[in-house]
C-alpha cells in the first residue's frame, strides 16, 4: 500500500539511521538534499511509487549518493 510523500521521505529518513547507524539529523539532511536535487521529484508526481520496498531501496540510493564522508553514531 502506498504511503504519502511526506511518510516516505520520513521512512527513508528512519531506513537510513536504522541501516548506517548514522544520526537523525545527518540522515534528514541527505534526504533533505535528495529532495533538493529533485531525486524525489517522480515520487511526489506518482504517489504510487511511494512503497515500503522503494523506501529501502531509495535508502540505499540515497546514502550511496549523499552520505559520502557520513560517520555512524
């Protein structure tokens, strides 16, 4: 069942503290910055996509891209 935007992006935010062991507020930053980048731009306009399966995998894509030089807690 899909979720709204704001759940998904909160999801990814939580997927990425639970899978890294990084921070609350380094983990809303890289979604933060994601989101500027327009990476969730698809999302918001196809709110479908918005799964509990694409907010792991957006996780990942999203530290891969964004968490760079990001130190667990």
């Amino acid at each position: 069942m899909p979720m709204s935007y704001e759940q998904h992006l909160d999801e990814v935010t939580t997927l990425i503290t639970e899978k890294y062991d990084i921070a609350d507020q380094p983990a809303i930053d890289m979604v933060m910055r994601a989101q500027a980048d327009g990476y969730f731009s698809g999302h918001d306009d196809h709110p479908a996509i918005c799964t509990l399966d694409r907010a792991h995998e957006d996780a990942r894509t999203v530290f891969k891209k964004y968490g760079k030089g990001k130190k667990a807690n």
